[in-house]
C-alpha cells in the first residue's frame, strides 16, 4: 500500500538549499514513477506550490532562422539531411524578418523569442548574423534563447556578449539510450556545450524527448542527468515525440499520456526551481491532458502556431485554455 504524508511534502533531502542539493539517484527516480498517479501528480503540485505560482505559465515562441540540411543523424529530426522527408533545406533567415517574426511574438503575448538553426554547429560567419539578431530582438524588449547546435570555444562567450538570456541544447535521452537514437556525436558531446554555456554566464535550457523507444529506466536516467548537474537547467522542455515520416522513428506508436504526465511530474520534483516547458508534441493533445500536465508542474510553454518544423496550437486555442483554468501568462 502507497501512502503520501499529508504534512510533508518532500524528504528533507529533496530540499534543495545553498549548503546542499539532493543528488538524485535513477532508483529515486523509477520509486517516483512508481506512485499512484494521484499520489505523484499531488506530490508535484506540492513541490511547484514552493517555488511558482501555480496558476502563471511562462510563454516563448519559437522561430526557425535556418531550416533543413542539418549534416546529424538525429533519428527524430525531419531537418536531417539523411533523411526523405517534406522539410526543404533553406539559407539562415535575412535580420529583419527574423525581428518582425519577434514583434508579432510580443504582440501575442510571448515573453520570450527563441531562435532555432539547422546546424551541427554554427560557422563563426554565421555566428556573427545570429548575433545581430540576438541583440535586434533583445532590443524589443524580450528574453532571447538560441539553438545552434553544438558550439566551439569562445562562442559561448560572443553570445553572453551579445545578450543572449538563454541557451537551449537539450540531452534528448539517457547516456545508455542514445546511441540508439544519435550516432554522429555523443552524449558528451552535449554535455560539453551545456559546460561552455553555463561558463559564459548564460542561463541553460535542456530537457529531453519522450516516447522514442526508450523504457521509463531510461526516462528517469534523463531527469537524473539533468537534475545532477552542477546546476540544473533553469527551463527544462519536456518534447513528446512527433513522428515525422521519412525518419527512423516515423513509425512509432504514441506513448501512454499518464506516462508523460509521469515524466513531468519527476521533473517538477528533482528540478523544484526549474521552469518546466511543455513543448513538441502539445497540438496532439487534448486539453485536459495540458492541464493535467500544469497539475503536475509544466509551468512554460512554446506559443505560437508553429515550432521549428512541427506545427503547435493557435494562439486563439490557447488563450480558450487559458480562459477555462484561469491561468495567467508570464
């Protein structure tokens, strides 16, 4: 029999302090899962109701600067230039509509323009471009994050320079799970960006996608890697996976919905502080699965119609939702 203290909310251990911080361990993590639903979606409530309010999201909108020709094997990744798939490739996004894209962004609501490139890494050449689109867009007045790929030395630090708040280069997986999903780089590989970034002073965004094949061990592992590290992402993106036909995992059946409530839930309680995003995957699902998800922490959001290639709920959708919980954007 389960039970859930009624007056504590989390082990003393689970606290996290200036002095210490709880290493989780991967059998921490499964015990968690391992709840009841109710018992564990509470638990997470309790948790987020410490450190947010629990009825404001954090929107962002995401914009893809340059699309397709990506030279990695990514197995979920439509924008890989390995597989046949409708995304053509396209060349890095001219300044001004990249700023016009993020004036339409504000004017709906989001409080944070993240920018999106095809790359395994950028060019020093075309580094420079999304440096000036960094500073344009931070000029308006909104939080700026990128995705770029893996980055060279002294990169991190132009683009802290420049102004950029955020850094987004998710670990995707679990160490043990992905080579099965990525070949050409490795986990470390990403461990080492997420090092030169959190050195340059800019605050990280890396989370994970779920529903690849992997089994829940390998699920809480991810939230293990993440919440360990020295110091955990401040915006997690919790992405369920969005079958792109042409790619290896085109065909794959979709994973159980209490199961990705789960996997936020475990990130809400090993990352108390962190904002967790519900991101790829969210036009798929239902409204009471968003808020189910809210329940157990998410507590950030991609807004907007589109992601990189992947298409998102309308805005008007959205703000229905919104209107209905009584949520509030941030």
């Amino acid at each position: 029999m389960h039970a859930v203290s009624p007056v504590s909310v989390a082990p003393a251990s689970e606290q996290s302090s200036v002095q210490s911080r709880h290493v989780w361990t991967v059998a921490e993590v499964l015990a968690l899962y391992d709840l009841p639903f109710m018992d564990l979606v509470w638990r997470a409530q309790q948790v987020h109701r410490q450190h947010f309010d629990a009825n404001a999201i954090q929107r962002s909108t995401l914009l893809s600067v340059k699309t397709g020709g990506c030279s990695e094997d990514c197995s979920y990744c439509s924008q890989s230039a390995r597989y046949d798939t409708d995304v053509e490739r396209e060349r890095l996004m001219p300044i001004d509509e990249v700023v016009a894209a993020a004036q339409a962004a504000k004017a709906k609501g989001a409080s944070r323009f993240c920018m999106g490139a095809a790359w395994r890494g950028p060019k020093d050449s075309d580094l420079d471009k999304v440096l000036e689109m960094v500073r344009e867009v931070k000029a308006l007045g909104l939080q700026t994050c990128v995705t770029l790929g893996m980055l060279k030395e002294g990169q991190a630090e132009k683009l802290k320079e420049a102004g950029l708040d955020y850094y987004n280069h998710n670990l995707d997986t679990d160490k043990e799970f992905y080579g099965q999903v990525i070949r050409s780089h490795t986990h470390d590989d990403r461990l080492d960006t997420l090092e030169k970034v959190r050195a340059a002073g800019i605050s990280v965004c890396s989370g994970g996608i779920i529903g690849m094949g992997e089994s829940r061990r390998n699920r809480a592992a991810m939230i293990v890697q993440l919440a360990n590290l020295p110091q955990p992402p401040e915006s997690v993106p919790i992405n369920n996976l969005v079958p792109i036909p042409g790619t290896p995992l085109g065909d794959l059946p979709p994973l159980d919905p209490f199961e990705f409530v789960r996997t936020i839930a475990a990130a809400r309680i090993t990352m108390p502080t962190s904002y967790v995003r519900l991101s790829a995957g969210r036009q798929e699902m239902s409204d009471e699965l968003q808020a189910l998800c809210f329940l157990a922490g998410a507590n950030s959001m991609f807004y907007g119609d589109h992601l990189l290639t992947t298409g998102n709920p309308d805005v008007s959708r959205d703000d229905a939702l919104f209107e209905k919980l009584g949520l509030r954007a941030i």
